[in-house]
C-alpha cells in the first residue's frame, strides 16, 4: 500500500528550504533597503539573490510531488509488457529502426572523420613525418609586432597614432573546407 502525503508533499525538506531561503533573502534585502548602513547595495544584491537561489528549493519541491501513474511509466523505463497489441508488428519495427538511426547518430559523432589508421606506431608516424590531408593549402599571411609611435603630443582632436614596424611573410596551413 502506498503512503497517502498530506498537506506539503513527499519533499517537505526542499519546502522548508525555499521557505527558509525566501525569509532570510527578504530580510536581508529590506535591511540593506531600511536600515543606514555604508554597504547596503550589498545588502539589497545579497537579498536579491538569495530570493533568487530559493528557486531551486521550490522546483525541487515542486518537481518532487509531481505523480504519475505507473501505466505512464511503463514505456519510459523498459517495463514494456510482451501482449500488448502492436509492439510487435508495426511498432516494433519502428522501435528498431529508430534504435538503429540513434545508434548511427551516436557514433558518427565519435568518429574522427579521418580514414582508418593502419597498425603503424605513433614513433613510425612521426618518423614519416606530419600527415598532410589532399585538402590543406599554404597560405601566405603577413604578421609582425607594431609597436605605437604618436606624432602630436597635444593636439585637439586627441593623438595621432601611427603604426611601425615591418610585416614579414609567414606561413600557415588552411583548409579549404
């Protein structure tokens, strides 16, 4: 037989916690508000954000009293009865193949999108030097340290900046996808 809950629920410790958190935020809050104290934006930012941290007590408290049948839950936690009509025709096929497309989903997510590596070390693929995919390119880019130099010292209109420094060529590997 299954206990009857009254009045506050199966989870009366997150009630009284919300509760709790409620109070005090409040209080704090209408302290910093009321009373004359250097720091009472701290206060009033303490409150506030106590009050906010209840939420969590009451949707614990909340989510802890919600009931559902056990009919409700049978296909959500694989109580799944064997006679019930249509589980092993239509269904059932379509459970499976939906079973098949969230496996294949999942896994593609795992792979590394890279051919298969043979049975070769790690020391005989750094030996051979860096695997460079068909698709990378060279990029030239052009890159230096600037360092600023200001030409007016006291102008109207603010300082004028102006840049120095040479850009020398460097390389950089892209792809091009």
């Amino acid at each position: 037989m299954e206990p009857v809950y009254r009045g506050l629920g199966r989870c009366a410790c997150c009630f009284w916690l919300a509760v709790a958190f409620d109070i005090v935020g409040l209080l704090v809050l209408l302290i910093g508000v009321f009373v004359n104290v250097f720091f009472y934006d701290l206060l009033i930012y303490a409150g506030a954000i106590v009050v906010f941290l209840s939420l969590i007590w009451w949707v614990f408290w909340y989510s802890g009293n919600i009931e559902v049948p056990p009919a409700d839950l049978e296909d959500d936690v694989g109580l799944l009865k064997k006679n019930r009509p249509g589980l092993s025709g239509i269904g059932g096929a379509v459970r499976r193949l939906s079973g098949r497309l969230a496996n294949g989903i999942a896994s593609s997510f795992r792979r590394n999108g890279g051919p298969p590596r043979t049975g070769t070390s790690r020391a005989q693929r750094s030996a051979a030097g860096p695997e460079v995919s068909p698709r990378t390119e060279q990029v030239v880019v052009a890159m230096a340290t600037v360092t600023p130099k200001e030409k007016a010292a006291h102008s109207t209109a603010g300082p004028e900046v102006t840049w120095v420094g040479e850009m020398p060529p460097t390389t950089m590997e892209t792809s091009s996808t």
